[in-house]
C-alpha cells in the first residue's frame, strides 16, 4: 500500500534521504520533491507513480535479507541414520526441524511431527523411511518478508549462495526477530 502524497515527506526521511538524493532517485528535480512535501503543488501522475516506485525500490532495498538472519551453524540428519539419532540431536540442539542433507544437498525434512507420527504407526527406522520433501532453498540477497512468506507454508527454509547451504531461517528466527 502507497504512502498519501502528504506522507511523502515522513517516507524519504524513514529511508534516510535528503531531497535532493531522493529527487535523483526518482529522476525529478529537488525543488519538485520540495514543493510536493510542502503541499504547494499536486504532481502528475506520471510524476507521482514514478515517486512511488522509488520508494517501493529504495524501500525493498534497506529491507533485511536472508544472510542477515539465517543461523549459520545447520543441524542435519543423512537419510541412513536412525530416527533416535535425530530425536537426541534435536533434544540436544532445542529444535523441532531440521533437513536432511546427503552429498551437500538437502533431500528431506524430518520434523517432531514426522517422527512421532511414524513412532505411532510404525513406519521405520531410518531417516529415509519417514523424511518429508525438502525446505525451499532461497538465495541470501532473499528479503526477509518473501522468507517469511514462504515460512506460512513450510517449517523452515534454506538459504544457499553459489548452490551451497549456507544456513538455515525457521519461524523461530523470525519471532526472535519480531520479539527480540
């Protein structure tokens, strides 16, 4: 949602703009932004789309990406091991997820409810038996509200650069984001 025209002037000192780099950015001139901010003047429509753009641009640019969040240190499981060994390294480690990594990629995702449901029903012994499909893996430069998009659908995601996993980001991350 866009900013009134009256706002405008809050907007460009929220993202740390003087006029003159934010009448650069939307490619008008300083005195223009000055005489919109001070309400002297109604901008046309071309002129107020093209400075509602450079917000929503400048804006998704200061917004916090992936590698500034994700947790670095990526807790696993391989496919052969054995669902006691993922239930103690997830006791040990206080998290609920964690992906299945085989040959540096992610191949499936074993989770408190995934273990316990094949507890109960007796499915097997090895990871492999009861993984479910793989977190989404996102680039680094990924902005943290696309993560957390993503994260309404699945229990953690992935974050890679240069196809390497380079971390990890769960809902959890983003609460102690929210709250922390």
């Amino acid at each position: 949602m866009y900013p009134e025209l009256a706002e405008i002037k809050q907007v460009r000192r929220k993202l740390e703009l003087t006029q003159a780099t934010f009448a650069q950015q939307v490619g008008v001139s300083q005195s223009l932004i000055a005489k919109i901010e001070a309400g002297r003047l109604d901008p046309s429509y071309s002129v107020a789309r093209k400075i509602f753009s450079a917000i929503d641009l400048l804006g998704k640019k200061q917004e916090q990406k992936a590698s500034q969040l994700m947790t670095k240190h990526i807790i696993s499981v391989k496919p052969n091991d054995d669902i006691r060994e993922a239930i103690q390294k997830m006791k040990k480690a206080n998290i609920s997820q964690m992906p299945v990594i085989e040959d540096h990629k992610s191949i499936g995702l074993i989770s408190e409810a995934t273990i316990l449901e094949a507890l109960l029903n007796k499915k097997g012994s090895r990871i492999k038996d009861i993984m479910d499909d793989p977190a989404p893996i996102i680039p680094t430069n990924t902005t943290i509200s696309a993560a957390s998009n993503l994260l309404r659908y699945c229990p953690m995601v992935l974050v890679s650069e240069s196809g390497e996993i380079k971390g990890v980001i769960t809902k959890a991350d983003l609460l102690g984001k929210a709250f922390g």
